[in-house]
C-alpha cells in the first residue's frame, strides 16, 4: 500500500503543468470572455422568462376579451325593425303598389 501512495504521490508531483505568464494571461482572458458569456446567457434566459410570463397573460387576456365578447353578442338583441319579414314586407310593398298604380294608369 505504501508502494502505491508514493507511486501516486511521484507521479502528481512530477507531472505538475507549468505555464508561461503569456499563456496564463491568455488562458486568463479566454476566462473572462466566458464569464461574460454566461452572464449574457443569463440575462438573454431571464429576459425570455419575462417574455413568456408576459405572452401568457396577453393570452389569458384576450382568452377573457373573446370570452365577454361572445357574452356580449348573446345579450345583443336586434331591433324591432331589424326583422327580416319586416324587410320581406316593405319588399313586396314597394314593388306591389308601383305596380298596381301602373295599371291604374292604364286603365
């Protein structure tokens, strides 16, 4: 077992990565080029959640406008006058009697 511990321990020792400033420095920046990344991601996912909370309250809202408009239009009666055999009515009437005053005419 001590073998082992000091073959482990020679070999994390030994192969120890150095790097020179030029490289940390640039390992450095490609850090902080990913950090501002992510919080740009981060502020992108946040700023689409309030998008999508604020699509589904104009949904639920125009669910309730379709809602109250198909109430409105069953209390929506039509007039007296806006009946159709009224219309068919006048209809007749006004072709019935230049007719019958033609003939009078005639005659």
């Amino acid at each position: 077992m001590r073998k082992f511990l000091l073959l482990i321990f020679l070999s994390v020792g030994l192969s120890q990565i150095t790097f020179t400033d030029e490289e940390v420095k640039t390992l450095e920046n490609q850090f902080l080029q990913l950090e501002v990344q992510v919080d740009s991601l981060s502020t992108q996912d946040s700023l689409k959640t309030i998008e999508i909370d604020l699509l589904e309250q104009k949904i639920s809202l125009l669910e309730e406008d379709v809602a109250l408009t198909e109430k409105k239009a069953k209390l929506v009666k039509p007039s007296w006058y806006e009946n159709k055999w009224l219309y068919f009515t006048y209809g007749v009437v006004s072709v019935a009697v230049p007719v019958y005053l033609a003939g009078q005419l005639i005659n």
